[in-house]
C-alpha cells in the first residue's frame, strides 16, 4: 500500500465479494462460510528491514552434522545483517543479499517423534526477524520415503480449520489441542484438506510433532456436474487467475519452511487438471 498512502489520515476499506475468479478455481470440499475469518495486518516497515528471509536446513544422519542456509533480501540501508543459531553459537555476517551458511558438526535432529526446534535470529540495521527451524533430510531412497535415513511409515488424517462455534475463525488453543488430541492417538501427519492452513498451525505442528502435507486450494471441482464443460483448468484465458492462487501460497509457506512440512499438493485432487 506505500504507493496509495498520503500525508495526513488515509482511509482503509475492504470489500468482500461473493464471486469471483477465486469462485471457480479455490472450489474445494470444505465449509462455505462468510467474510473474513483470518488477520489482515499493516505494518509500517524501517528503510533498514529485512524484504524477504529463506531457510534450508538439512541433517546428515550418517555423521550428525546439520547444515542451515539462510538466504537474506533486503535492501542496502539493511546491511550488515547478522544471522545467528544462539544455542549453536553460530553466526555469520552478510554485507549485501546473499545466503549465509552455518554448519554445525552436531545437532540434534527434527522428527515428528522428537519435534527437536532451534531459534534462528537474523539482524539488520534497524528490524530482527527470529524464526524457529528445525535440522532434517527428506528423501525418496529405493520407493521409500525416509527422514533421517530411517523409513517413515504416515498414520495420518485430513484436517479441516473449522470450529463448531468459531466457524473458520483462527482459535490457537482450540487448534493446539485439535493437534495434541491426535498425537494422543498415534496420528502423526495431517493434511490441511483442502486449502493452507493458518501460518500459525504450521508452527504448531513443528513443535508438537506432526507432518504436513500443505496442499493449495486450487481445483475446479464444481464443473464436474457438468461434464468438465468450460474447466478453467484447460481454458488458456483463465490462465492469470490460475496462477495467483500457487503464487500466494507460495509466498506465504516460503519463509522457514517449516520442518513439518512433507509433501505440497498445488491440486489435492485429479479435478483440477481432467480435461473438459
């Protein structure tokens, strides 16, 4: 909004539509409810801020040692920055945009039985961002999927954010104790059916011990009663709409990620894509 604000009082006014190009293309199995039901926040940012932080952090289970790269767009008046594992007693300095890279020859590793998280600062000039990451490998050896060089077996459900009495609305409490109930009852991997979840339940998850597949809300599952006639999936005009809702998504996911994210699903069904 820097770009429409002026000196003096500004006036802020949202609008809520009832259809629109979202209508089409984010028509998934879930509960359709009014309005807004999650934060909308402004924030004045300092010329010396931090635009944009990417954390890769991986885990060698043969001898121990994690390695995190934190990548740091900001703008000039933000330098040096200063990236820090306090608890490691790692840091580096950037001068400009770049990755810094710690390593550290032991760490203990992120799993969803010992959901291990460590505080990652990063310092700039005038704003510190702090986010908690995790140390793990994920990867597909031989058809199987292992964390940490062990084989991960998924006792997992599909989870909806809606509350009997909240509606869509972001309750924390209610939500961490949605998650500890199913850790009560051996689940350890959820899918935000059928849509991102709130930021904050992916933190959640991280310190709890549960892995995510964060799926998209991308499918067009309306026009099946239709015989797929006019599926924006195979409609090149559509293409714009369609690619904003992968890019939102995206960018909200991007910062740590998150340890508990497993698999991303940009369509959590075959609807999305079957020709017309």
């Amino acid at each position: 909004m820097t770009g429409l604000l002026r000196p003096g009082e500004n006036t802020v006014a949202v609008r809520v539509s009832q259809w629109s190009p979202g209508t089409y293309v984010e028509d998934q199995d879930q509960w359709w409810l009014p309005g807004i039901f999650r934060d909308i926040t402004l924030l004045r940012r300092p010329a010396g801020r931090i635009d944009d932080v990417f954390a890769h952090a991986d885990y060698d289970p043969a001898t121990g040692a994690g390695t995190l790269e934190v990548d740091v767009a900001a703008p000039p008046t933000a330098f040096p920055v200063r990236v820090e594992l306090p608890e490691l007693g790692l840091d580096a300095e950037l001068t400009d945009p770049g990755t810094a890279r710690l390593v550290a020859p032991a760490v203990e590793a992120w799993s969803a039985e010992a959901p291990r998280l460590y505080d990652l600062v990063i310092t700039a000039r005038e704003e510190t961002v702090r986010l908690r990451t995790g140390f793990r490998r994920l990867e597909v050896i031989d058809g199987q999927v292992r964390v940490n060089g062990t084989r991960l077996i998924i006792a997992g459900v599909n989870r909806h954010e809606v509350n009997a009495h909240r509606g869509r609305v972001f309750d924390e409490d209610w939500a961490r104790a949605d998650l500890a109930a199913m850790k009560a009852h051996n689940v350890n991997a959820i899918r935000t059916s059928h849509y991102p979840p709130h930021p904050r339940l992916l933190d959640l998850a991280d310190e709890v011990g549960l892995w995510v597949m964060d799926e998209c809300d991308l499918e067009t599952h309306g026009f099946e009663a239709h015989g797929w006639c006019g599926n924006p999936a195979d409609d090149p005009a559509w293409r714009d709409a369609w690619w904003t809702v992968p890019a939102a998504w995206s960018s909200a996911t991007r910062t740590t990620p998150p340890s508990c994210c497993g698999p991303w699903a940009t369509s959590p069904a075959p609807a999305a894509t079957w020709p017309p």
